[in-house]
C-alpha cells in the first residue's frame, strides 16, 4: 500500500497514460503513488459547465468547461488575451502549436475525441523508405500485442472486417472487443463520395463503448459531445479510471505539482517534490518514477529539475529534452452544399480517410488523415440564420437548411520530428513561479509541400463531390491536440532521450512514456500508440521492480 | 481558498441559479439549465413587464415558448437596455394595428433602427438561449433554446440524446419536413 511519502512506483501524471501503468503495476503487487498537478472534479460538474457556457464557446473552446486551478495553469481561450496567457508561442506556424489538455485529474482524455487509431509497419520506418524523419527502434511486430493490450484495457469499437481496420489485412492478436459504432448520413454519404475518388472512409475504432457496456461504462447513446465531455462516460477518459485504481489500492494525490526531479549520486532519481495549492513544498520517494504528464508538462519539468548534477536538466545528457515537439497540422475547409449532408448523428467523430497517409510520395511531402467533422450544426445554422435578419418560417427553414447543408472538413498532417522545434523554459513564470513553456514550431516544408501539391487539392475533390457550393480553407495550420515529441525514443543515448521501453538513458529507474518518446507524429490520432507504449513501459517497470534492470 | 472540495465551478457559475433555485440538487439529464435568472435583475422586472414580453415574443416567434425562459429572457434584456419596456409597447402597438397573429403579418412595418434591432435581439435570445453570445454571457436556457427546433428530429441536444445504444439511423428525414416545436 502507498503512502503520502512513498511508493514503488510514483507517477507524475493521472491522464491515461499514468492510468494504464497504475493499474499495471498494482496488479502486479506493487504500491502506486499518483501525483496530479490539478483538481478532481465529477462529471456532473463538467456537464454543467459546459453547459453554461454561451454557444459560440461551446464548439472548438474544449477547455472552456476545465476552469485551471492557478497552481496548475492550461491553455484558456474564451477570448484572446486569456489565449495567451500559458503557452508562450513563436516561430512560423506558432498557431499550430497552441495546444489543448487539461490539468485536472484524469488528464486530457477528458476532452479527447476518442479515436484509436494503430499506426502502420511503414509508419515506423520513415527514414529507412523515404530517407526522411527516424525509425523507431522496433518494429510493428513488437508493438501489436501492446496495441491489442491498450485496446481491451480502455474498450475499444472496430470493424472485425480486416478491410476496414487500420492498418488494413493486418496480423492482429486479438479482435477488438466491442463492434463498430453505426454510421450516421453525414458519414455514410462521405463514405460514398470518397470512395469514387480513390479515398477510403473507414470507420474509426474509438474508445466509446458500442452497443454494450464495458468496464462499467455505459453504451454509447450518441449524446454528440465527445468533447467536451462525454455526459455519460460511455467514453473512456482517464477519470474513469481513478476509482478503479484506487480500489486496487493505489493513492491518488490531487492539488500536487511536481516541480522537482531529484537524482542521486549515482544518477538514479530519488525523490521528486511537488508543491501543494498552498505552496508547501512535499518530498515523494520511491522505487520508480513515471513521468506522465504530457508532452509538453512533462519535458518542461525535466528542464525545471536542471542542477548540479544535471545541468541540463534531468535525462538531458543528449541536449534532446523539449527537441522534436510534434503534432499533426490541420487545415479545414467550411463547406455549403446543394443537398443535405446531416452530420452531428452519433459521435462527434467516427470515421476518417487514412489511406491518403501511405505512399512513395512521403519521399517528397508528407501524407495526411481526411475526416470530416461530426458534431451538430444546429447551432452553426441558427447564428447565421440569425445574421441575415430573418424570422418566422424563414427563419426556421433557414436554420434547418444551413444546419443539414454545411460540414467542416478536416486534413491533419503528418510531422516530421526536427529538433528545431523545441520547448524552452519561458521568462514568464506561473502562479507557484515556476517557467511556463515556450515552444518554437514550424511545420516545416516537408508540410506545406504537402498542402500545396497534394492534400489541398484532395480536399477540394472531397468538397467537390460533396456537391460544395462554397469552400473556405483555414488560412493558416492549426494545431490537432495531439502533442507528441519531446523525449524521443532512440537505441543511442546520444541521440535520443528514452529507450525502447520509454525509460530514461540517463536514470535507469525513471520513465517518460506516451507521446513524449514517439519517434515519428503520424497522420493519425496518437492516444492509442501512447497507451501501446504506456503497457510496455509497464512490463518493463514490473519487470526491473521484480527482477532488476535488464 | 474557496474550494476545498472536488468542485470546479468557476466565480460566476457559483452564483449559480441552480444551487439557489434547486437547493444544491445537479442532475445530468432532464432539468433546464436553469430557469430563474440572477435574482436582481428578475426582481427589478415586473410581472407585468413579463406578461408583456412574453406577449410581444410570442407574435415575433411562432413556438410554443416556456413561460420561465421568457421571464429570464426579459430580465436580462431589460437590465441592459432601459427602453426595452417602451420598445416592446411600440412593437405591440403596430401589431396590434397589423391585426397580426404571426410575425409575417406585422414585421415588415417594424421601422429600421432600434425598434427592429430590438425584435430581432428578442428573437435572437429565444433561439441561443443567451442575451451576450460571448465569454460572460449568462445563459438563460439550454434546451429550451429554439435554435435546436428545426433540427430536432434529425440532430440531437449536444449532451442529450435522441436515440439508444447504436440505435441512431444512416438515413436523415426530407430537409422540407420542419418538426413542429
């Protein structure tokens, strides 16, 4: 059993990254401390937040309902100065970096939308094909059992159809345990259109429980607000996993930043030091420390953590802490249609086109995720109803047809790792003083070649047979919210800050898994080879627990 | 410290209608999102104000509107726009000359200005449910806002539901049919 002081294994981090090695560990005996920087809120709570908030702050204001705790600052956009106050941003595509996650416990899972998706045999060996980015240090082979593992423990949906799964007609060790979600018409009537220009629609496996409970949690019933928040927890978010953890006998400590990372003379951490919300200082020691906090908290600690002994901060002996921050920059295009489409029926998103990510091309320009967005648009019709001054019936029809004959197209990128893009510790300091996170961040030309020659044009052939009257792109990349980089993985200590198994070069008994160690970003949504990633860890934790390190 | 305990509600969701008007008792489905505005406002607006608002409302929107939303609406309009009360009379008055039942009959004599913007203001917040679609703008009704009417039998209640488990349908009704609401 933990204790407030110590541990076998202490995690900075209650997201599902920290969630999945919890549990790991404590059903393999061993005692869980977990450390969260923000509050612990119910869901009702949430629930009502959200809706509080006026409409124009309820789509694309995801953290709008996750108020921070000033101990325990995010990123907050209800209006623009507040959208500048955490994230310190710069660099050609600063806009693309502006990240969404939330400092609560259960972590950014809160507001995520879901989707689960594997990464491919090619996606893992960039350099070696197409002579650009890194390949990871092991192959897909070694990663599908965890992918299958992180699948079963959060409770995936998805096709059994092997067509339809992702990677397509792949080895799988185990089938997914709940079937796919249905489609609604926006999504089946995408499907169709795609698939006559060569682009596959393929249903996403997402972490909402179809059809059935799982885990406690009940089927989904098409509420339509992933993100937010899920009202019902048929979503998988990290919050619930917090009762289940401490039913094993896990402790959770919430209000409890960590802003120190303390090494021995021998190089193996010893303690770290969190402040509480009334900035007292505490002492955690333990046997093995998991830092779980994202990919931005958790390199912006190991930089805070620098001392004597570690004068470029902690696991930094390879200057690669806060280098190759990755995510996948995203265009859209708001489209007017001639028929009705009706997204907004199911989950906010359910499908995506990922075929358009695998090619030859990837020698020259990235490849890159198609969806569309599926949340309703009732509010998106009824405002600009409005704004023509219109009432009565004419007001009504018009809701209902801008409402049914819009949608909102997406593209999202996928990100070289370049250590050029980089987090650094901000002059600016936060509410407990401590450096808030800068972040330089350019796309890169790889990106915009991609833009330009290729997923601008497939995105304009989609809205084309959609039968788009009207085609506004996004001026600019934006950012997908799914942060990667950081601490990546890599077998020379020279290079590359984490291990296959996300444990630090330089202090064997402390760990960085999840987005941070990702070798390479990918077109598609990270959470799922985040948690892969997290099981392996774990193995490896339990492993040199049990038996030292290998 | 203001919270000790797992709350997160910020400052002004604290002042919150719903801890007074419901006694602390939150469910997650069926309840308005609260039905009685901030106390001062609604205590400055008087019944017959309120009669007389729901009255104007219910020539300019041609629904079936919650008595409760209308009186939260008002009051918060009236607290912003000290003419609100003589703006509603003025609009009543031409109705009443149009001998109008709905809001065809009459709008197209609303004179340009303050008077029309002043309609539209009160359509605009019996269909968002709010008075200020900004950051500070308190809202007056979720559900009950209009705005979800013309999509309801298709497009569900962000939050709500309209269907079961896998029960939500791959084909969509005629854009030409209108759900009554």
């Amino acid at each position: 059993m933990a204790n407030d002081q110590s541990a076998d294994v202490v995690i900075a981090g209650t997201g599902i990254i920290g969630c999945l090695i919890a549990e790991q560990a404590l059903d393999a005996g061993l005692s869980v401390l977990m450390l969260e920087a923000g509050p612990r809120v119910d869901r009702w709570r949430i629930v009502e937040n959200y809706r509080n908030l006026p409409p124009s702050l309820r789509l694309f204001h995801w953290d709008a309902p996750y108020p921070p705790k000033p101990w325990a600052p995010h990123l907050e956009t209800r209006t623009a100065k507040e959208q500048e106050q955490y994230l310190q941003l710069e660099g050609p595509n600063a806009r693309a970096y502006l990240q969404g996650y939330v400092r609560y416990a259960g972590g950014a899972t809160w507001h995520w939308a879901g989707i689960c998706w594997r990464i491919t045999p090619d996606d893992m060996r960039l350099k070696s094909l197409y002579g650009v980015g890194r390949d990871w240090p092991f192959s897909y082979d070694v990663l599908e059992p965890y992918y299958t593992r992180a699948e079963h423990a959060i409770g995936v949906s998805g096709p059994s159809d092997p067509a339809l799964q992702w990677p397509p007609n792949a080895n799988r060790s185990k089938p997914y345990p709940m079937g796919p979600l249905p489609f609604g018409p926006g999504e089946r009537r995408l499907t169709e259109v795609a698939a006559k220009i060569g682009m596959m629609n393929l249903p996403a496996p997402q972490a909402r429980n179809s059809g059935v409970s799982y885990h406690g949690r009940p089927a989904c019933c098409g509420n339509n607000n992933c993100f937010p928040v899920c009202p019902i927890g048929a979503k998988y978010d990290g919050a619930t996993s917090l009762p289940t953890i401490e039913a094993k006998g896990g402790r959770i400590l919430e209000n409890a930043v960590v802003y120190r990372i303390e090494t021995g003379a021998k190089g193996a951490v010893e303690a770290v030091h969190y402040f509480d919300q009334n900035k007292g200082s505490h002492r955690i020691t333990g046997k093995i420390f998991v830092i779980a906090c994202n990919s931005i908290e958790t390199p912006k600690l190991l930089l805070f953590s620098k001392d004597d002994r570690n004068p470029n901060g902690i696991a930094n002996s390879s200057d690669q802490v806060g280098r190759n921050m990755m995510d996948q920059p995203k265009l859209f295009a708001e489209l007017e249609l001639t028929e009705p489409l009706w997204t907004g029926v199911g989950p906010v998103q359910s499908s995506s086109i990922l075929n358009t990510s695998q090619g030859d091309f990837r020698k020259d320009y990235t490849g890159a995720m198609f969806r569309m967005e599926n949340y309703a648009r009732s509010y998106v019709g009824a405002a600009a109803a409005l704004k023509k001054g219109l009432v009565g019936k004419a007001l009504d029809t018009e809701i209902r047809r801008l409402s049914a004959c819009t949608a909102r197209l997406t593209v999202e990128h996928e990100p070289l790792p370049s250590p050029d893009n980089r987090l650094t510790l901000s002059d600016k300091k936060d509410w407990l003083g401590i450096n808030k996170p800068n972040i330089y961040y350019d796309v890169g030309d790889y990106v915009r070649r991609s833009a330009k020659e290729y997923t601008v044009p497939r995105l304009r052939a989609l809205a084309d047979g959609l039968g788009a009257t009207s085609f506004q792109l996004s001026p600019e990349f934006l950012n997908s919210d799914h942060i990667m980089g950081g601490c990546i993985m890599g077998t020379d200590a020279k290079t590359s800050v984490v291990d296959p198994d996300c444990r630090a070069h330089d202090h064997d008994n402390l760990f960085l898994p999840g987005g941070a160690a990702m070798p390479s970003g990918t077109a598609s949504n990270s959470t799922l080879t985040m948690s892969a990633l997290a099981l392996k860890a774990a193995d490896a934790i339990v492993a040199q627990l049990k038996h030292g390190p290998s | 410290m203001l919270d000790q305990l797992r709350d997160d509600s910020p400052t002004a969701y604290r002042l919150a209608r719903r801890d007074i008007v419901f006694g602390g008792v939150v469910l997650i489905g069926g309840l308005a999102t609260g039905l009685v505005p901030t106390t001062s406002a609604l205590a400055a607006w008087s019944d017959e104000a309120s009669a007389r608002f729901m009255e104007i409302s219910s020539l300019l929107i041609p629904h079936r509107l919650h008595e409760d939303v209308g009186k939260r609406i008002g009051a918060a309009m009236g607290a912003l726009n000290p003419a609100l009360s003589q703006q509603v009379s003025e609009l009543l008055a031409i109705a009443k000359n149009k001998n109008a039942k709905i809001v065809e009959d009459f709008f197209p004599d609303v004179p340009n200005g303050p008077l029309k913007e002043t309609a539209l203001a009160i359509i605009s917040a019996w269909y968002l449910g709010v008075v200020k679609d900004a950051d500070g703008g308190e809202v007056l009704a979720f559900e009950y806002a209009l705005m979800y009417g013309p999509t309801s039998d298709v497009m569900t209640i962000p939050s709500y539901a309209i269907s079961g488990p896998n029960a939500w349908p791959p084909d969509a009704p005629p854009l030409e049919n209108m759900p009554d609401f």
